[in-house]
C-alpha cells in the first residue's frame, strides 16, 4: 500500500529516508494522475520493505510540492 504524504512527514518520510523513495505528486482533477494512482498502490506493495512509495496530493500540500 502506497503511503500517504503530506507537508507535515514529507521531510521525515522521503528526505530522510534511508531507502529509495518513489512520490506520485497527484490532484483530484487530474485524469492521468488517478489514471496511474492504482499503479502507484501496486508498486506500493511489491517493494514493501525494500522501497518507500507514496503519494502526495498538490493541492492539499502545496508546501512540498
């Protein structure tokens, strides 16, 4: 499952992350961005534990964005 990034752990879950980290920056509006967020989940739990995969939404979180 793909993690959920906001403005606030957006430092402590993917700057300091020691693992490689994967962002899917996405927007309710955007038709692409929920075109690819089912993917997003999948490789969320296929690299479980290797990897740190997460989604932030830009309008939510412009800080990080």
């Amino acid at each position: 499952m793909a993690l959920e990034f906001t403005d606030s752990n957006f430092e402590e879950l993917v700057l300091k992350s020691d693992k490689p980290v994967m962002v899917d920056f996405w927007a309710e509006w955007c038709g692409p961005c929920r075109m690819v967020g089912p993917v997003v989940e999948e490789l969320g739990m296929e690299y479980d534990g290797k990897a740190v995969v997460g989604k932030l939404n830009v309008d939510n979180n412009p800080a990080s964005a």
